[in-house]
C-alpha cells in the first residue's frame, strides 16, 4: 500500500510507509515502544540511523543536542581515569562503548588511556555515525573496531553516556483510575489535512495488566513509562560478562550514565506526564508522533529498575551518585585550575545543580565487588 506525500525527503517519507505498514501489519495499533524503535533506528531511515547531523553544540551547525563529550573534553579526560582503574580491578585492556555518538568520548578516552587500552570496541547500530566515528578516531584506527551486536562471551569495561535513555519505553496511562497502554493509530482521515501539518499518527488508548513497578498514589490522570528493553540490556550485558568470566577467569564493570532518578522519584505522584521528550535543533517539544525521524526521542532513566534487573542477572551495583559527584570525585577540578576560562565554564556545566550536574547520574555494575574512586563521596545506592 503507498501513502500520500508526508515529506519531501524520500527517507522520511520511507519511513512513514514502514510504520504505517508496520501499523497495520499488527492489527491497527502499535504499542508506543515499538514505534520508538522504528522512528530511532529503522535501518537508514529512524533518527539514529539516517544523514542528519545530531550532535553538536548548536542548532547553526545543523544538530540537536550537545551531550557532555561535546560540550569538554574534560569529560572524557576525567572519566578516563575511572575506566583506567576498573580496567586494572577486572584485569583486561579492552573497553567497549555503547551509541558512541560523534566519537567525541571515544577519542577522550583513548587519548587519554594510552597502551592501557588494547582494544576499544564500539557497538552502534548506525552506519552515519559509525563513519563520523571512523573520522574522528582515524589516530587509533588500529585500536578501535565496530560491532552491531554484543558477543557471546565479554570481558573488560563499558561504557554507556546517555544510551539507555533513548531505549525504547511503553507508556502507561491512568485514566479516572484504570491503567491504558498507550500505543500509535494511523487516521487515514487525517491525510487530507496533511499539508496544514497534520500527522495521521495519532494517540490510542488500550486497557492493559500493565502496571509501574510500585503503586502511584492517588486516583489522578498519571502517564508515565516502563523500561522493559533497558531492564533487558542490563541482564543481557550480565551474562556477557559471566560467560567472559567463565570463559577467561576475567571479569568486567559497566559505568552507565544518564539522567534520570531512583523509582521514588520516577514516579512520584506529582510527576503526572511522565518524562517522554523529543529534541530537535537544540528546542525540546513533547510530541513524537510529529516529524518522525528527524528528531531525538527519550525518556529519563529509571536508576532502581537498572540497578535491580542487574542484581537479578548476577551483577553487583558498585556505585550510585550524580555526574557532579562522580566527575569531582574522578579529578575533573585539578586540571581546571589553569585552563582557558571557556574551558572552565564549559567543564563547569557539567557539574552544576542547574545544568547536568544533579540531573544526571552514573551507576556502576561489576562482576565483583569494589569500591571505584567515582562514588568516593556521594554515594546515593541507598536510594535505589
């Protein structure tokens, strides 16, 4: 079945035929992670798999958003250092990084690692970045390879800046007290008003078993989201890491770091609109059924549901404290203190309360226990 024109880029309007298709293939209803996943990374079509620029530190230069790598390198330089122990504790020379981006932590990382590093291995689904990533990293060519997928069996260290956030979510909605899942319609109807702006995605609500991982108080309307494939990734990495282990008598430790809050926070009873947004050109707007694919689609990080799907894979939770915690913590302010002052400033918007520094946190995983130097002081493992 072919639709009318939605756009005038071929790949967009590709992609709108695939969920449309996609919509109707399952019945007419689509839940919410599914389509998700298709508007980020239907293969040369979704955000992260199609041309447009993403990264960078303003909307002039074509992109969406600015992650901590770009904003200094100071990110990467000081998080270095907490890899370099965890490799030396888990006795491997190998790291991995997850939705590496622009490369820009990767070469961070590797600049500053040095022959620590035999192997940096990056698994990313999408074939622009991968070549924006080649670019960047041509001065470690020789260290640096790329996967789609995890092997069977892993050891070393990961990590992971702002990757489970853009995980697929189901979102659940209370409505006068009766839990929905909701999902993604296509209103052929709205086709002809296509041209005033109009999606033909639009919002349904199906009754669900569904529930949040802890009771939301109160009888008021509550949208909020379920982390299933974020939950799933964890335990997956688990066993990755224990048949690693197995396999080499070599362990492994993940530094996973995102914003979001502990599941007390997450659904808290004020927080009736869940967290779900989308960024496109530095501008946040809420609404991801409009210009799909050529804008980011998130959701804030439920740190208890992380911490709790890798316990019950085997892992253990080494550590659990906000970015401005763990950065101080790893060195970042030493440095600092003879650096350019547009250095300063942009290092400092890494750890302010108002800018990343509270919003963001890093949780630790391992395959044993240790304590790393980033939750010397600050450690929040008790709120999860």
């Amino acid at each position: 079945m072919t639709i009318p024109q939605l756009s005038n880029d071929p790949g967009q309007q590709a992609l709108y035929t695939l969920i449309q298709r996609s919509i109707a293939n399952a019945g007419g209803w689509l839940g919410f992670d599914r389509f998700m996943a298709l508007a980020l990374y239907a293969p040369g079509m979704g955000y992260y798999a199609n041309s447009l620029r993403k990264f960078g530190l303003t909307p002039e230069s074509g992109s969406d958003f600015a992650t901590a790598p770009e904003m200094s390198k100071h990110f990467g330089r000081t998080l270095a250092h907490q890899v370099a122990e965890a490799l030396q504790v888990t006795g491997t020379d190998e790291v991995w990084e997850f939705g590496a981006g622009s490369g820009a932590l990767a070469l961070q990382l590797l600049d500053s690692l040095g022959d620590s590093v035999r192997r940096y291995t990056i698994v990313d689904l999408s074939g622009s970045l991968r070549e924006r990533q080649q670019e960047t990293l041509k001065a470690h060519a020789h260290k640096v390879q790329w996967v789609d997928a995890l092997p069977e069996q892993l050891s070393g260290v990961v990590v992971g800046n702002e990757v489970l956030d853009a995980m697929p979510v189901q979102l659940l909605v209370r409505k006068a007290g009766v839990w929905h899942e909701r999902g993604v319609v296509w209103n052929a109807d709205a086709l002809s008003q296509s041209q005033a702006g109009v999606s033909p995605l639009q919002w349904e609500d199906r009754v669900t078993d569904l529930r949040p991982p802890m009771e939301v108080p109160g009888e008021h309307d509550y949208l909020t989201e379920i982390h299933s494939q974020a939950e799933a990734f964890v335990a997956t990495l688990a066993d990755r890491f224990k048949a690693g282990e197995a396999a080499t008598g070599k362990g492994g430790a993940a530094f996973l770091i995102d914003y979001g809050f502990p599941e007390s926070e997450y659904f808290h009873p004020q927080r009736s609109m869940g967290t779900l947004m989308c960024h496109q050109l530095h501008k946040a707007d809420s609404d991801p059924l409009a210009d799909v694919g050529r804008k980011d689609i998130t959701a804030h990080v439920n740190f208890t549901g992380v911490a709790l799907a890798a316990q019950d894979a085997g892992l253990n939770v080494l550590g659990y404290t906000t970015q401005a915690h763990f950065l101080i913590n790893c060195g970042l302010l030493p440095p600092l203190v003879d650096a350019p002052l547009d250095e300063k400033s942009m290092a400092q918007k890494l750890i302010t309360e108002h800018e990343m520094g509270e919003l963001f946190k890093v949780v630790a995983l391992g395959t044993t226990e240790w304590e790393p130097m980033g939750f010397a002081q600050g450690d929040r493992t008790y709120a999860l």
